[in-house]
C-alpha cells in the first residue's frame, strides 16, 4: 500500500459515478486537494438544499459501496484490517496513514476510501481525542476504558512518571488517541494538563529546567534555555523570568539574579536571616568560619555579610572572638 495505490483507488471508486455525484464527492472529501466542504457550501456552490447534497452524496457513496467487494477495495479493507488487527480494533488517524506508507497529502482520499466501504468507523477530533478510526464499538470502549483507568491513576500519583511505558503497542496506541496525555521536554510522561508535563508560562519553564539542572541558574541564563525548549520565534523576555520568580517562593535567589528551588535544598532569607540560620545550627561562630558555610548555600559578597555580621542588633561578638544571634 502507498500513495500510488489510494490515488489509483480513488479515481476507480468515483469513475463510475454521474459528473454531479462525483463533483459532490469531491467537494464533500476535499479529494481535489482542498479542504471537505459542508454539505451547506456544496449546496451553496451548486444552488441546491443541504438535504439535496445529503442525497446525491448517499447516492454515490451506495454505489461505489460494491466495489470494495472486488479488487482494489478488497486489497484496502484487507490491508486496513490487518492494521486493526494489531491494534486491537483502535487506530489513531494520522499514524494509520503511516501505516499505509502514504504521506498526510493522501490523508483526504484515505478518509474517503474508509468511509467509502462502510466497514470502519471515524471518530473525529474534540476536546478529548485526536481524529481516530475503529472497528466496532466494543474496541471503541476497551480503548476508552484503558484511558479512563491511566489517568485514575496518574491523578491518584499526581506525579510525572519517568519509568511510564506502554504495555504494547495498542495502549500506546491509546494514549497517541487521547488529548489528555503528553511527554514532557525532558521526557517525564504524565496529564497535560499538569504544568510539568506541558508548561505555559515562563515560571512553569523555570521551575523545569531549574529542576533538572540541579544547579541555580542565572535569570537571563534562564531566559535563553527556555528559548531553546519552546523553539518558537518569541523571545522570552528576561526581566519578566526574574519578575515571576522573584515573587513564587518555590524559588530562592541565591544572590545576584541568579535562582536556585527551595525544595532541593537552598536556603531562602537575606543575608542576615541564612547567617543567623547556620549560628543556630552550629553554635557561635568566627566570622571566616560562618562566611565560608553561608557561601556554599549562597551567592552573597563577602562584604555583605561582614557588614550585616556587624549589626548589633542582630548579632553580637563574643569574648573569644565567634559571633552569636542576639537573642530580643
């Protein structure tokens, strides 16, 4: 099968039809290379009802019917059926013309060759599948089921799953069906709907990458990787990168426009707050003692925490030397 063959079955399908019948056919499929037409636009362009144009297309489509019980037809069913057969009966639309070998060119006069034999049945595109086709209405529901059940269960997890793979080739082929699901940039499968599956906004891309990363970035650093993930002509705007994450607290500037994520481990606070933080956990401290831990968290100058350890009425200088928080 390839696009050789659609076309060629194509013009013997129709050739037998009345020059109205097969004008309507053309109109209603988009078989001369343009788009399917409502039965309203045909009726328009030949100035006859909508009901009209139902009945010439029900016409035709009966008499081209019996054609598929010989030759070229009989070999499309045959083929289509063996594609079905190994997808248990569910096939979505746009890898079905792969299967076929033919290009998205032929995608027109495949759906009419499909709906010509009256042996398949077309679920078209909404807010919950991708155009799909299937046998009968009991592998319409296995396929349904399926992915009612997986996203049970990913809700149930409410994570993106890295270790998530299809069973076989048909419950892959039920989640290539459904809008509900979606890989991640960086491979993580889960809803679309959650933001780290399909992010939307220069927060959500932050927090991604920052994640994966494992190491603070720059906000103009940021700004550029996420440029590089959405491959689009507009440009992330960095001054907006560091305006969305300076006010979300899962992001800890760790000093000079640079963010790192509270949650793997960074900590958040001024300057004084993160030394005051390492006094009390460790017990007084000299100065070139506590500096160097708050360096390794941070991203302060020196001299900002020298002046800051100078505040008396944050912390105060013991006899030997070590500095403690100043208790109120």
């Amino acid at each position: 099968m390839n696009s050789g063959f659609i076309k060629k079955l194509v013009k013997e399908l129709i050739s037998d039809l009345s020059p109205r019948q097969r004008e309507v056919i053309e109109g209603r499929y988009g078989l001369k290379g343009g788009e399917e037409l409502t039965l309203a636009a045909v009726g328009d362009r030949y100035g006859l009802t909508r009901e009209r144009i139902r009945q010439i297309e029900r016409a035709a489509l009966n008499s081209i019917e019996s054609k598929f019980a010989n030759g070229s037809g009989v070999k499309f069913v045959s083929a289509v059926n063996d594609i079905f057969k190994k997808f248990r009966g569910v096939r979505e639309e746009a890898l079905l013309v792969g299967d076929l070998r033919c290009a998205s060119a032929d995608l027109n006069n495949i759906r009419f060759a499909l709906e010509a034999s009256s042996k398949f049945n077309h679920q078209p595109e909404d807010d919950d599948f991708y155009s799909f086709w299937y046998v009968d209405n009991i592998a319409k529901k296995q396929a349904n089921d399926f992915i009612s059940k997986l996203k049970a269960q990913l809700k149930n997890v409410r994570a993106a799953n890295n270790d998530y793979k299809p069973g076989d080739e048909w419950e892959s082929n039920c989640v290539a069906v459904s809008k509900h699901f979606a890989t991640s940039p960086f491979g993580q499968f889960g809803l679309r709907e959650w933001p780290e599956i399909v992010p939307q906004n220069s927060r959500e891309w932050a927090y991604l990458i920052l994640k994966k990363n494992k190491q603070p970035m720059h906000f103009t650093e940021l700004a550029k990787v996420i440029d590089d993930y959405r491959q689009t002509h507009r440009k992330t705007n960095a001054q907006t990168v560091h305006n969305e994450l300076i006010k979300d607290e899962r992001f800890v500037l760790v000093g000079r426009g640079t963010y790192g994520l509270r949650e793997l481990g960074l900590l958040p606070g001024t300057a004084k707050e993160v030394m005051a933080h390492f006094i009390k956990k460790n017990g007084p401290l000299h100065s070139r003692d506590l500096i160097k831990l708050v360096l390794k968290e941070r991203m302060f100058k020196e001299n900002t925490l020298l002046i800051n350890l100078q505040n008396r009425e944050s912390f105060q200088r013991l006899q030997d030397g070590r500095y403690d928080v100043r208790e109120v």
